[in-house]
C-alpha cells in the first residue's frame, strides 16, 4: 500500500513512527506545508526509512494535492491535518481516484437564531453530501478514524454487535490526568481543534428527536475513569461520534462528553467573552504596516505545541465508550476503554500519549484495508465496518482496549 | 497658549471637546498616526473650532515630533497616547523647547529574580532621570496629570495641606458600576493598558521600606464606593500615584487599588496563563505568509474600542484618594472623590464616562498653566502644584468633587 500523509504535525509524525514498523506499508510520502517538518519526521525514523519520503504540500490546494496523488501513485489519503483543511484533501482524493481517511470531520456551521437548539451544517455533511460520488467511484472515505472518533465507534459497533440486544444509550466519554510540569497551562491536544470543539454548541442524538444542539457545556456529569485516572467533571462537546453512531448502530440517544475540568472550561468561556476564539480576521499592527490574523491562531501560537511536550508530561489518558442497555432481558452497563499511559508511549515512540493515541488508530485501519479484512465503498464511518479485528489488531501493536462491567 | 495633542483616541478626542469651550487655548494641533481619527476629531467641534486643526504624526518618531513642535510653535505637548510612546514624546518636548503632559508615565520592568518583591525600573523611572534637563531648560513636564494618576494626586496633596497634620496611609481607589449593554464582556478603559497595570507586579510605598511590589491582585479589600456605586472588590495595581505622592508628600504608606471585580480578575488571569498578555511578537499565518503580531494587541483588537461605547454603557466611575491621618490630635479618615455620570458625560460632552473623566483634568491643568496659576520647571507630579485652584476650576468645568468623612 502506498499512502500520501498530509500533515506532519504531532499526529503525522506519529503515523510515521506506528506504520514504520509494519510490513504493509511499501511506501508512505509525508507531506507538509512546512517541508522542513515533514523533513523531520522522516529523518527521525529508524526501522526502513527509505519507505517514506517527504514532500511539501499546501493541504488547502485541491488540484497540487491530487496531482501529488497521481505523481507518487497513492492508494490512499490519510488527512493528519486541522480540519479546516478536510474538503480540499477529501474532494482531491476523490479526484484522484485514492481511497481516504481521515480523523476530524468537515465543521459545523451553527444555526443562526437558535444556535443551542437547533442544527444548521452538521460536522461531516459536507462529506456525506458526497457520498454518492465516492460511492460510484468504488472507494472508500473512512471518515474519522481517529481515537475519538475512530476507536470510540468502533468500540460502540462492538457492543451494539457482541455485547447488548438493546442499547439505550451511547456516550463516548474522554478523560485524562496528564500534567505537564513547567506550565500553568499547556493542553494536550490542538487547542485550535480543542476550541473548535468545545465552545460550538454540542450536539446531541434522541433517535425520536434527531440530532439537536444545547449550550456548550451543558450537563456536566463526574466520570470514573480507569487505570487510576478517577472522577473527572465531564461535559458535552460537538464530536463526530453523535453523528456517525446513529447512521450505522441503533440507539435512542448518543452524546460525547468531554472531561475538561473546572479550570479548562473557564479558560475556554474566557476565549469566547473576549472573542479570542474567532477564526475570522482581526486587524493589528505588523512590522510593517498593519496586517490581518485570526485570533485563534494567535492563542495556538501563544501556548506550546503540545506535541513537544511529551517528555514534560505525565500521567495517563482515556478514550471509551460507556453504553447503557439490556442483554438477555437484565440491563448492562459497560464502559469500553483505550489507556495510554504517556510514560509509555514517550519510551516506545517518544509521542505524547494523546498524540499518539490519535495516531495508532489509522494506522491500524490502514493495515486492516491493506490485507482486505476491512473493505467499503463510499462515505462510511468507523462503525459500518466489523469491529473485533480493528480491536485485535489494536492489541497486536502492543495497546490493548478493556471493559468495564458497571452500573 | 498653543497645545500640540498627540493621540486623537477616546481620551484625545474628549480633550478637544472639553478644550473647545474654554478661551485660554488659541489653537489646538490634533496629531493621530491616523490622519482621519485626528480630523475626525476636529471635525466634530462645533464651539470655535477654527482654533483646532488635524496632522498625521507616528508618536514614535522623535524627529517628527520635534519638528512638529517647532513648526506649529506648541508651548505645550500634551500626551494622550498609550504608555508605550512616553519616552519619544517626552524627549521630543524637552528638545523642542515646549512643556509636556501626560496621563501615564513611563513603563517599568519587573526585577528578574524577585519580581513579586522588589522594584527594578519603576513607572517613571526614565522620565524622572532626565529631570535635570528638565529643570535646566526652565520647562515644566508635568507627569501623570490625568484622573489616575492626577486628579488622584491633587486630592493627596490637597488632604495634606488642608485636612491633616499627619497622614498614616494615602490609598488611591478607583470602582465603577458600569455596565454595557450587548456585550459579554467589554472594558470601560483601554485593555493594553489595563492589562499592563494589573499584570505588572503591583507596587506599594512604605516609609521605613520605600518602594516594593507584591503579587498581582495582592490584598483585596472591599471599598465601598459613594453615590450609589456601593462596595466593590480592589486589588494592588502598579500605578503611578504612589510613585509619584511620596515625593513631594508625607506618608506612612501609599497605594492603589483597583475595584476589578472577581470576573476581570478571572480573565486577566486567564490572558496571563496563556501568554495573551505578552507584547512580545508571534509568529502566525497572515494573508501572504507568516507575519509577527503582539498577543496583547490581538486581544485589543477582538474588543470594541471602549471611546465607542458610550451609549450602550450606564452607570458611574468614581475615583478618588483614601487618606487616614490624624487632625488636631484626633484620628481622621477621609475619601475625595469624583465621580462622572455615564449618562451625563455622553450627554454634555458625547464622550464615554471613565474616558472624559480621564480627559478633563490635563484640561483644566492647561487652562491653570495659561493663566500662570501652576507654573513650575522640571518633571513634576500634580501633587507638587497648589491644589485649591485645581478642584476650584475642576468645578467649575461642571463636574464638583466630593469629600466624604469615613472610619
């Protein structure tokens, strides 16, 4: 299989580390906007570096994305980048004729008179809305197969398949105790997604209501996480997950929620009160002259990039599934986990556990496409394809999942 | 008298409307780095507003501004820029041969090792170290003539000549209870420069010890503001009065709070924690490539200019100087204030309240200068000038002080 990555940032240059030491890779070319990290990343690598090669690539040109395709005849896509940048990378696979995966889907768009009620573009129905394309076609654009989403649907499709007859409820729940020293404050993930994420009105899934959105932050709830994480104040965020349980798992309601913790929330409403969360253009002084910038990259570039922090960190974090229902007739709870533990994952890979955790997944997925034990066509999400090998598989590369009976 | 104004903002632009109606100024130069702010300025008098005229001017450059000076035959600069342009202003006046005011002093740095306990540069430290040029020019720079610092300081001054024989503490206190309508979140004053007195390590003034700082938002107290404006929470801020009142009066101990409420403090943190604060540059994604931008001018930049929210905004400032002592053998507590009405200063004068309180006391220091009232030579602070007739014509502007007998 050969496979153009776009973005070799924390989670692109982790692909590199996990798929550098499998045999179904025969080439992988790493692609960035900054071709000295994309560079980098490749120089880094130890086991069979000369199956990869980098490139530079601007991910928001559609037509250099597909001739870079085309040049280096690429099997697949697979989008590492923000996802400000899914539709071009999505629509240029398409053209390409390559397969495509990515672990973000394209955003949201809120509803203008009743942002906390109701839905307007959901994440990802620019990517449905060519699905019948990708589907004629005869490829496949396994949307986001990440950790959440990714191995969070995989775990729902799990339980829905092998462990329950009826579910009533689906929450994908995310929790970490991961510190870094040095720092009153470094998050662990892309604080531009992390916004993006989190001050969007949260969506919701009622199967006799559909999808709706409420405030952000709504219905905290404490969490118990495993492997001596603990309780965790959770709220609900926009994730994939709401939207692609729902159109391949049956149950009444799905939500995600998000273990953010008192003081992360009030940095992030803070954000918004003083409009540093806008994407749109500001006007400022340069050094020559006055230029234009959008607040949010001015906060991402104001904090560390969390990928460089791994070696600070410690602590571990969590990606489940908690799903509610009945088997058998008796009702069953079960909250199905991935830990990474970041003590770990800096000594296997030298990546940060979140980043690495994002990365392992579709990796994993690849591998599964490369032998032919996950196949599709058109727009499919992690839970339309069967569980249990991604699962096994999952464990083969040395991270196994767990299950919690609760309740 | 001939007034160059520099900085045609909220506080420039309130100046002139408070200007155009007293006869001591014969003409007005109206110099903004914005041309159209400073002709919008001008254009808006409709009192004798042939004696006003607008100039493009970067406060920044020395020269131009010397040059300015000489050309328009100022006998004054009166400074109404943000703190960052003191030092050119000031050096430009002394070389012109022309007086200066300002209404903020020079900036101080923080002490490397022990910032939350010792001073280095402090606020006016480079304006007070060129005070022998001054002196020997035979021209007045009189620094810090604002509300806070200025009419504050006349208020010290004017407790110790008049209502104590001894004073134990001075504390300059400053609340509000104004509130803007459609907005989360919205400062009544510039934010580059409130962030730069509340992050500063504040400092404090103490007889046996001399000057030292503290922790930011150090010893909250409750004051309790008068006409209706009720009790607020105050915190140390670096601020220039208690630099400037133990040089030319008697106190124990001298400081200043500020009646930030637990919300400002909330996301002043809050910018800290994230390095929004900084002036330092970063490097973000601009139109044509990578530009380098100050955070703290991206956040002024996502707020809406306080000068522009008069109308939306109701309520009250006041500011005023706390002075315990003793008078005639007997303990004594006092607090002079000023407070301006929202609604009345939008009325009169169409200028937001906390913005024409700040603008009218230079003002009424001009006119007291023209006439030969206050008169002095080298750099000094208000409270080494007579106060009496300071507060007397201050009333008569329409806008009377009050004393309230406290403790």
């Amino acid at each position: 299989m050969r496979v153009l990555l776009v973005g070799a940032g924390g989670v692109g240059t982790a692909v590199t580390r996990i798929a550098a030491r499998r045999d179904f890779l025969a080439h992988m070319v790493v692609a960035d906007y900054d071709l000295i990290r994309a560079e980098s990343a490749v120089a880094a690598l130890t086991e069979r570096a000369d199956r990869f090669s980098a490139r530079r690539l601007d991910a928001s040109d559609e037509d250099a994305v597909r001739r870079l395709l085309t040049e280096e005849r690429c099997d697949v896509l697979l989008n590492a980048t923000d996802p400000r940048f899914v539709m071009p990378l999505f629509r240029a696979a398409l053209a390409a004729g390559a397969h495509y995966l990515d672990m973000a889907m394209s955003l949201s768009a809120p509803h203008a008179e009743r942002p906390h009620e109701e839905c307007w573009v959901k994440l990802g129905d620019d990517q449905f809305e060519l699905a019948d394309s990708w589907a004629e076609s005869g490829r496949l654009a396994l949307v986001g197969m990440g950790v959440e989403p990714g191995l969070s649907d995989v775990f729902a499709r799990y339980a829905a398949d092998e462990l329950f007859d009826e579910i009533e409820e689906i929450g994908v729940r995310d929790g970490a105790n991961l510190t870094v020293e040095g720092y009153d404050f470094a998050p662990s993930f892309s604080i531009w997604t992390t916004i993006e994420e989190c001050l969007n009105p949260p969506v919701v899934y009622e199967r006799d209501r559909g999808w709706f959105t409420t405030a952000p932050f709504s219905e905290p709830e404490v969490f118990d996480f495993p492997e001596g994480i603990g309780p965790v104040e959770c709220v609900n965020v926009e994730h994939e997950e709401v939207l692609l349980i729902p159109r391949w798992v049956d149950a009444r309601r799905v939500t995600f929620k998000y273990g953010l913790g008192d003081d992360f929330i009030t940095k992030l409403k803070t954000l918004r009160q003083l409009g540093l969360d806008a994407t749109g253009k500001v006007t400022v002084p340069g050094e020559d002259g006055p230029v234009r910038v959008s607040p949010r990259d001015v906060v991402a570039a104001c904090l560390p990039d969390p990928a460089t922090l791994g070696d600070r960190m410690t602590g571990k974090t969590c990606a489940g599934t908690w799903v509610k229902g009945v088997k058998d007739g008796a009702p069953r709870e079960v909250y199905l986990y991935h830990v990474v533990d970041n003590q770990w994952s800096m000594g296997e890979y030298g990546s940060q556990a979140v980043v690495w955790q994002t990365a392992v997944n579709p990796v994993v997925a690849l591998e599964l496409l490369a032998s032919g034990t996950w196949s599709g066509r058109g727009v499919l999400g992690p839970e339309a394809l069967p569980p249990r090998p991604f699962l096994d598989l999952l464990t083969e590369y040395g991270s196994p999942w767990g299950l919690r009976e609760q309740g």
